[in-house]
C-alpha cells in the first residue's frame, strides 16, 4: 500500500502546468482571433465578438485544453496558436 502512495506522488508531481498570458484580442473571422501582438488564435466553436478586448489565454503546447478566457467569462477552446 505504502509503495501505492508513493508512486501517486511521484506521478502527480510530474503533472505539467499550462501558461496563462494576458492578451488583447480581436475577432477578424469566424474561430479566428488576432492579438494586439500580431500572434493569431484559432478556436473551435467560440462565438465571442471581440474587439480589443482583454482575455487570458491558457496555452501548453501538444494540449488538449488551451483556452481563451474572456473578461465576461465567456471560455473559448483554443485549437491552434501561430504568427
């Protein structure tokens, strides 16, 4: 049992973390936002008009979860992140 607990330990502080960055976005097409920075951001399903707007963008590259956060609390799936 003890080795049990120790190998839980050992694989969830292995976990990684994602990145959160502060961002001004701009929706310019349907699941495609531009930040202030010229970096684009490709969603999936998110019907968020943005214009300037202030957002978070959770983002760990080869994840499944990144996610644009809106300052309403709109959440938006985020599938790709390019220049």
């Amino acid at each position: 049992m003890r080795k049990l607990f120790i190998f839980l330990g050992v694989i969830m502080s292995g976990s990684v973390s994602a990145e959160f960055y502060k961002v001004e976005v701009t929706r310019i097409d349907n699941n495609l936002y531009r930040t202030s920075d010229k970096v684009y951001i490709e969603t999936k399903f998110c019907y968020e008009y943005a214009n300037r707007e202030d957002a978070v963008l959770s983002y760990e590259q080869y994840s499944y979860d990144n996610k644009l956060i809106f300052d309403n609390g709109n959440v938006c799936e985020v599938t790709k992140v390019f220049k």
